[in-house]
C-alpha cells in the first residue's frame, strides 16, 4: 500500500507542475497582446474556389451533370 501511495503523490505532484506550467505560458503568450491579421502581401492569392449548381427541388434525380475538367 506504501508504493502505490508514493506513485500517486508522484504522479499529482507531475499533474501540478504540467497545470502550473500551462497556466504560465498562457499568460506569457496572453501579455504579448492582441493577434494582428498578416499583411494582405503575406497571404498566398492562389485561392480557387470551386462552386456548385444550386439544389434542386428534386434532388439530382434525372440531372445529368457534365463531366468537364
């Protein structure tokens, strides 16, 4: 009964440190202040957007969609 009541003080005394730790380094990255957005020059403009026709009332029973690449 010793052992596993060492382990368990071992392994609270870990879950606290690994907490206080966290709560530590959020504050740090919190003090830093506010997120700022990436300059528009940053941001990759080799976004394509791929759009689809509008549902139909029926579904797609019957609609024979082209096979175009």
């Amino acid at each position: 009964m010793e052992r596993s009541k060492i382990i368990a003080i071992i392994t609270g005394a870990i879950s606290l440190i690994l907490a206080l730790g966290y709560l530590l380094l959020v504050q740090l990255l919190d003090f830093r202040g506010p997120m700022q957005p990436a300059p528009q020059s940053q941001v990759p403009q080799a976004v394509r957007f791929i759009s689809f026709p509008p549902p139909v009332a029926g579904g797609l029973r019957g609609v024979k969609i082209p096979l175009t690449s």
